[in-house]
C-alpha cells in the first residue's frame, strides 16, 4: 500500500472517497472504524490488482464524529483519519 492514502473530502458531511495504489495485487480490506473501534462499515473485501484505486464512503445515518479508514493488504496496514460533520 502507497504511504499516501487520501481522503476527499476531509471533513465531509454526507460521503468521502478513499484513494491509494497498491505496488502489487494482493486480497485486501477496505473498512470505517468508530474511535471505540468498533466497524461501521465495510468497503471492500477481496483480490485488488496492483495500481490505483478508490472507494467512497456514503456516511449517511451515522453519527457526527471521527472515523478511521483501514486498509489491511498483504500482511500491511494503513489508516487515515476522517471526520464526519453536518
């Protein structure tokens, strides 16, 4: 996973994309966490090839807050963080 993962936007009020490359295929884990780390939601769980991708987070319903996303790849993990406002 790059060490760049970006977050657009960031805060965000109703949905946020998540993007990053990856250098090599791999199965991978896209999900949003609470601070009590508890997942609110899943984005992707699969095989991702090597390259660019990008996912958005349709928050609606959840509360007002900070999130994290989590990305675990190839026995590697990246989090960013996100705050969701109204």
């Amino acid at each position: 996973i790059s060490p760049e993962i970006q977050s657009y936007p960031n805060p965000f009020s109703q949905s946020t994309t998540i993007s990053f490359s990856s250098p090599e295929s791999g199965a991978a884990e896209v999900t949003i966490v609470n601070l009590l780390g508890q997942q609110v939601a899943r984005l992707f769980a699969g095989e991702l090839t090597a390259g660019e991708h990008s996912f958005e987070w349709n928050a609606a319903g959840e509360p007002v807050g900070s999130y994290f996303c989590i990305i675990r790849m190839n026995r590697s993990l990246k989090q960013v963080p996100m705050v969701l406002s109204h």
